[in-house]
C-alpha cells in the first residue's frame, strides 16, 4: 500500500453525493476506479475519495479543486475534440449492452450447487466488468454534476451568439434537450399502452380501481394480466436502489390507479406524452437555425442531449446486474454463516479470501455494518471502523448552515409551482405523495418516478443537467430546480414553498 500522501493536502473536502441505500459491495466498484482507473480514457483521474457509511448509507467526497480539474478536463475535450462526445456515448451503450449480457447468466436458483471458485468467477467477473463500465459510464457526471462544467461552457456559447440572459436557461435547457427516448419514456409509454387497452373494458377499469391488488387480479382479463407481466418481466429490477427492490404486480396496478385518477385518458395522455416530444424537437431545431449553430458544436448540443439518453440506459443494465449479484451476496453469507449486511461491507481482495481460503473475520465485518470509512487514491485502499475512522471524518466533514428560507440551484425544466413539500428519498416513502406536491429529495432515481409524476416541481440536492431528475422532468415537463445542496435539510414534509425554475430559487412561503 503507498503512503495516503493525498488525504491531508490543501485541497479542502467537498460532498460528492449522499446515497441512501448503497453499500460498499456497490460503491468500491467505482470509487476505486474513479482513482485508478478512469484516467484510462480521460486523460485524467481523481487524487483522492472518501466514504462514509452508517449502515446502508453512504456519503462520498472529493477534493474540491480536484473534482473540479478532472470535470474542466472532460467538458475542454466534449467541445473541442470532434467525436469525443459521440465516442462516449457509443461506449456508454457497449459496455452497459456488456453488463446487461453479463447480467444475464448470474443463477438466481439453486446457488448451493455451486463450489466456492465458482462464486468467485462470478463475483470477480462483476467486478471486472463493472468497472471497465464505469470507466466510460462516468464521464458525463463528472463533466457536470459537481461544478456544471460543461454547462457553464455552453452557456458562454450561447452568450457569445447573443442570447438575452433573461431567456438563457430556457434556450440552454431547449437546445441541450434529447431528441430520443429514454428507457424511463419509453416504460411509462408502454404502461400508458396498457392502462387505454383497460380504458375500453368497464369492467377491467372498475377492477384497476379496486383498493385490493389481490381482488382486481382475480377479475382482470387474462390479456390484461399477461400484459402486465410482460411489463414486470421487463422492467422489475428498476426499483433496485441500491440494496433491495423489486417491482411487483400490486406495484404495477398502483401505478395504472393513478393513471385513471388524471384528468385526461390514458389515450390522451399518451398523446401529449408524445406531441411534448415532437415539440421539444421542433423548437430544438428551430433555435439551432436562428443562432446558426453547426459543426462541432451542433455536435455538442446533440451529445449533451444524448448523455441523458445514454444514462438512464447504463442504469437501468447496472440496476439489473446489481439485483442478479444480491442472490450470490446471499449465498456467500449463508456458506460463511454471516449477515447479507456484513457480506456487502467486503472489499474484492477480502472476498477472494473469503471464498477461496475460507478466511472470515464476521467480528470485525460487523463493525463495519455500524460506521464505516473508505479512502482511496492511486494504488491505495483502506478501511477504518471505530475511532480511527471518527478521526478520518473529523477533518472531511462540514457543518452547513441551513437556517435559511431560501435556496439557489440550477434548472432543470422552466416553470412555476406552490404546495406542500414531501421529501421523497426512497420507494418506501412515496405513500405520503399527493397530486400537485413538491417532491424533495436528495437525488431521484427510478424508483421514485411514480412519485415524480405527482409532483407540482422537483427539487434536488444533488445532480447535473444530465441528472435522473433533470430527464424525468423534461421529459413529464414538470418545473425542477437541481443541485441545490442542501433542500432536504433546509425544508420538512409539510412546508409550503414557492418553486421559480425559471430562476433556479425555491423559497419557504407564508
């Protein structure tokens, strides 16, 4: 192990994310590539990480001048190298088509008969090939998400071809939009299909209705039923956030409920789902032409657009891969006679032992399970518990002032919004969620896109334009204002605020 010669230096700490429901089986596959790694087709890696976990949540941080040094790096090569970008995005869909096949042959029945090597070929060959993934599937979060390198770069673009401040974000936000499906449109799309196939039948949509997900089962037409579970078949791995979940029936029938609880049909509201789309492409192009936008950075603003595509894409293969590894995580922790959360506090060198010499230290993996700290930098992992790792956050963690009444971030989709604020972290917590709320949360991610589509305005702490929220939103057009640090500190289930995401402000009213 080389000498941690980066964790004191005068590059002060600065959060990164903080990611409920993640774990150190997850999260190692990619902080250590991050330092190791992702200079491979970069030109550049970070110095430095830390994470913290208590239990199944996890907080990681950057240097700040670091972090900001490896984004400018990315955004300079996205608009001055041609192709870059589109080389990005083509690498995006390999390797998450690489993890998806991968995926795929994890057994998920009968892993007893497996011998312990062979456990190891499969958790090893996750290991590699998730990182490979990562080592391309990262490079639009870090050319925006921390510091909006690579949006501040397109802003001064569209400044120098003379675009009004007042309508900057709009225009930013219009030009940067995907001219392509996401996986998340094109789910909601098909569940849209299914729900005007039950619009037909009075008896089917009296049964979607029914408070009881056992008793409208048992008088659903038998098309409408395979239909859903050709949907669940699909799709049932997106509720994998990081640790656990899995998309059900019930799940499924909730959704349509709320889909006959709108005001239009399904049939129309696939229709404006659809118009928005060829809109948000009309006006793309019509904006392109009048500021005489072309070359290479008309390649820009279709890469920018395509980044979002290409994210929800690598997701939702890694959410299917992370699901499949749960049942050989499992496995592991029966043959060694330790919990499913102390197998998921192993770092890979440690699970070769684990598996293959049959080296197991349970005491001090429960340990971990309490609180827990990961550093890393080039060629050099490590991990505190107990007092050493207290000292280790000691000089990494903040204090945030949030006695405050209003907050900046950036928007994502234009618009206004008032109502009463759900923090909405996790699927667990959409229950409280009522048409026309303000959905806040730390970050969202798929499975709380039923949420989503309730709320009045998004509000997040964390993300980039090419952020979970910032897709969703576009794409249902709901006003949302991103990267905003702190919103799930500062406001509490309950408090009315007033959205601007034209401006980026959210503010606590009355």
């Amino acid at each position: 192990m080389k000498p941690r010669k980066h964790f004191r230096d005068k590059d002060p700490w600065m959060l990164g994310e903080d990611i409920p429901n993640a774990d150190l089986f997850f999260s190692n596959v990619w902080l250590h590539v991050f330092v190791n790694d992702f200079v491979r087709h970069t030109g550049r890696a970070y110095a430095k990480i830390v994470s913290k976990y208590v239990g199944y949540h996890l907080w990681f941080y950057f240097g700040q001048q670091d972090s900001y040094a490896v984004g400018e790096n990315i955004a300079q090569r996205i608009v001055h190298e041609p192709n870059y970008a589109a080389k990005v995005n083509r690498h995006i869909v390999l390797e998450a088509d690489k993890l998806r096949r991968f995926s795929m042959t994890i057994p998920q029945r009968n892993l007893e008969r497996l011998t312990d090597r062979q456990l190891w070929v499969i958790y090893s060959r996750h290991q590699r090939i998730h990182s490979t993934y990562y080592t391309w599937c990262w490079i639009p979060v870090a050319a925006d998400m921390f510091h909006d390198n690579l949006t501040d770069k397109v802003k001064a673009y569209l400044r120098a071809r003379g675009v009004p401040e007042v309508q900057l974000a709009e225009y930013f936000l219009v030009l940067t939009q995907p001219t392509k499906k996401s996986l998340i449109y094109a789910e909601y799309e098909q569940l849209l299909k299914i729900a005007a196939k039950i619009a037909v039948n009075r008896k089917a949509v009296a049964a979607v209705q029914m408070p009881d997900p056992s008793a409208a089962l048992a008088v659903l037409p038998a098309g409408i039923l395979h239909a859903l579970e050709v949907h669940r078949r699909r799709y049932y791995y997106t509720k994998h956030l990081w640790v656990s979940g899995e998309y059900t029936i019930a799940d499924y029938l909730h959704q349509l409920k709320e889909i006959f609880n709108k005001d239009q049909s399904p049939q129309e509201q696939l229709r404006l789902q659809t118009r928005g789309l060829v809109r948000a492409r009309g006006r793309r192009r019509q904006l392109l032409r009048r500021f005489k936008v072309n070359g290479q950075w008309a390649a820009v603003f279709g890469a920018f657009g395509d980044f979002m595509v290409t994210k929800i894409y690598r997701r939702y293969a890694q959410l299917l891969a992370v699901h499949h590894m749960g049942a050989v995580l499992r496995e592991i922790a029966r043959r060694r006679g330790i919990s499913e959360a102390q197998v998921r506090c192993v770092l890979p060198e440690e699970m070769e032992a684990i598996l293959l010499r049959r080296i197991c230290h349970p005491a001090v993996l429960k340990e971990r399970t309490k609180l827990m700290v990961y550093y890393a930098e080039r060629g050099c992992d490590k991990l505190m518990i107990g007092d050493t790792a207290k000292k280790y956050l000691s000089t990494v963690e903040r204090v945030v002032d949030t006695d405050v009444r209003e907050i900046r971030g950036q928007p994502a989709c234009l618009g206004h919004a008032r109502g009463a604020v759900k923090i909405i972290i996790r699927a667990s917590d959409m229950a409280k969620m009522k048409q026309g709320d303000i959905l806040v949360s730390i970050a969202t991610d798929p499975d709380i896109v039923p949420a989503m589509k309730k709320a009045a305005a998004i509000v997040t702490e964390q993300g980039g334009v090419t952020s979970h929220a910032a897709i969703v939103s576009r794409e249902l057009n709901i006003p949302c204002v991103i990267g905003t640090k702190i919103a799930t500190k500062v406001f509490k289930d309950g408090d009315e605020v007033e959205v601007d995401a034209d401006r980026g402000v959210v503010r606590k009213i009355g």
